[in-house]
C-alpha cells in the first residue's frame, strides 16, 4: 500500500521534511500503525512520534485517532495541537 | 457559508455588509475578531507566523460552521482567518453570524471560534527576544469548547505526557 505522508509546525521542523510518498509493509494497517512504523527510522522520527506525545493525526484531511484503517493513496498527516484563531 | 483563508487583511464592515445584503430575515449580526498582542506567556511578541494545512484547514472551517448551523437557527455565518506574517496590532481571525434574534448568533459565534481554537489546522510561531517557538495550546481552549459538550482532547497530551 502507497500512501502520502504530510507534516505540520513544530513536527514539520523536528522531522526536517513536509511531506513525502512511502510503500507500506502488510502489517501498517493504520495511522496509529504509521506512526509506529515511522518511528522504525529512529532519531527525530521516534522522539517526535512518540507515544505519549501530544500529537494530533489526520487521515484524508480529518482529524482522526491512531485507530483509523489507511487505504491506499490516502493522505495521512501528523501535527502538534492546533493553536488558530 | 463563506470561508476564507487568506494573507491579506479583512474590513470587519465591508464583510457583514456582504454577508447581510438583501436579507430581510435578518434581525441580528454577532462578529468576533481576534487580534495579536505584543505579550504572550511572559515573551514581548514582535512577529508571529500562521501555519496551516491548506485543504483541510477549509474543509475544518466547513465542517465548523455546518455544526453551528445544525445546532442554532442561524441564517449565515462567515469566517475569515489570515495565514503568513502578522505583526502586534494585525487581525488574525473574523468570525460572524446573522440570525433573526440575538441569542443564536451570539451563541453561534462563540461556538464557531470555541471549535476553530482547538480543531482548526493552524499553528502560531512568535518571534521573542529569546528566539523564535511554537505557541502552545491551552487547556483553557479544551474547556471552552466542553462548554458546548463537546469534547476537544486538543492540548492535552496522553497519559499526561510530555507535549511534542
């Protein structure tokens, strides 16, 4: 399964990149799956995607919970708390 | 429902003119504009920077405004929130309602910022003397929009952790 990562803010920053296209192994099945697998990389990726770390996600442009299934081509993105307004 | 995310500036009067114009149904207009200050959490702010995710941030902002719709007898809403630099003094944030009586449009209004503060995708960066940082978020924003029964889990971190 492709899928488009995206990053935001102070995750965007620690990460180094905005976003980038990855091919998943069978088991990522999802975002709370990505989020694991990311962390795989080690560095910032396990630091900054940790869990226990407020992290807010989002797949195809919803705010969702680390349990949401992915699908290919969808977008999945992971940001600190949103401070708007 | 109009929504706007944009780097120029908004005329709080030109907009509700706009969003009023020919509605005789109309008997009252509530709007709501959030400005930067010069001092956030103890730091001088000289210079913020607005993030957002373009896309979603707008389909957020829909969503919002649908949700007030639904929940108050409102005839329309407009919200407007500027991206990029902004200095001490600027706009940031435009949010206004039209109903036929005051209650609904004061209620939808604070909904409407209440739910952008905390499920909106925008972010802050202030330039301080001591550097630039990434504004947190605030419980307090998490309690406002619990107000309406809804809840946000926005600022808090799980298991009370550390935030990113």
């Amino acid at each position: 399964m492709n899928i488009q990562l995206r990053f935001f803010a102070s995750v965007r920053e620690k990460l180094g990149t905005a976003q980038e296209s990855v091919a998943l192994p069978d088991h990522v099945q999802t975002v709370g799956d990505v989020r694991a697998w990311l962390r795989e990389r080690g560095g910032p990726w396990a630091e900054t995607l940790a869990e226990g770390r407020a992290l807010r996600m989002a797949c195809n442009q919803v705010m969702t919970d680390a349990g949401a299934k992915i699908s290919d081509g969808c977008e999945v993105a992971f940001f600190p708390p949103v401070t708007g307004g | 429902m109009p929504i706007r995310v944009q780097t120029e500036d908004f005329d709080l009067g030109a907009e509700v003119a706009k969003l009023r114009a020919g509605d005789r149904r109309v008997g009252a207009v509530c709007s709501f504009i959030g400005t930067v200050r010069d001092m956030n959490e103890g730091a001088q702010v000289a210079e913020m920077e607005l993030e957002h995710y373009p896309g979603m941030t707008e389909k957020a902002l829909e969503d919002i405004v649908a949700r007030a719709k639904a929940r108050w007898n409102i005839y329309d809403a407009l919200v407007i929130h500027r991206v990029g630099p902004l200095k001490p003094l600027d706009q940031i944030v435009l949010v206004a309602v039209t109903s036929a009586h005051r209650g609904e449009s004061f209620a939808a209004c604070e909904f409407i910022m209440d739910y952008l503060k905390t499920q909106a995708p925008f972010w802050k960066k202030e330039q301080t003397p001591a550097g630039a940082r990434w504004v947190d978020a605030r419980a307090a924003d998490d309690r406002a929009l619990e107000k309406w029964g809804i809840e946000s889990g926005n600022a808090e971190a799980p298991n009370g952790a550390d935030k990113t």
